[in-house]
C-alpha cells in the first residue's frame, strides 16, 4: 500500500490551478485509469477526448486528451432599477 500517494482528484484540481485557459494535457495510461481521469475532467469542465493506441483499438493503453475552456462569469441577472414617476 502506498500511505504517501497523492488523490487523483488533488493532482487534477492543482494541474486545473497551473494549467492556463486553453492549455492542454495529453495523458497516456490504461483506458481504465483514463476513464477516471476524464470524469474528474469533465468535471471541471474541461473538453476530452480518449483515442485509441496507435497499435489499435485492442490495446488497453489509449491516450486522453484534454483542454481546459476559457469561460467567464455569466451576466448578473440583477433587477434592474425602476425609476420613481414624479408629478
């Protein structure tokens, strides 16, 4: 057992901090390792993709690609202010 291992979701989370809007990653692993990696991608919003090894599909080695979006805030949906008819 390994008690000094790091949690997949905290190395996500810290690339998600230094990787910059549109960077992108490339992660080769076993197609079960990238599947969890692509959920906590998605998570965080991220595009992916997981394509197959270049010796073909039957390879349980593939290669996920990510990119994180550039997105901002939506608009504030506050209410608008009604002016006061005066007399």
């Amino acid at each position: 057992m390994c008690f000094n291992r790091c949690e997949l979701e905290d190395i996500m989370l810290e690339m998600d901090r230094i990787l910059r809007p549109e960077g992108a990653v490339i992660i080769r692993d076993d197609v079960d390792v990238l599947l969890k990696v692509k959920n906590i991608a998605n998570g965080l919003e991220w595009d992916s993709s997981i394509v197959d090894h270049e010796d073909g599909p039957l390879e349980r080695e593939k290669l996920l690609f990510v990119v994180k979006k550039y997105w901002t805030a939506p608009a504030s949906s506050a209410p608008s202010h009604r002016r006061r008819k005066t007399n």
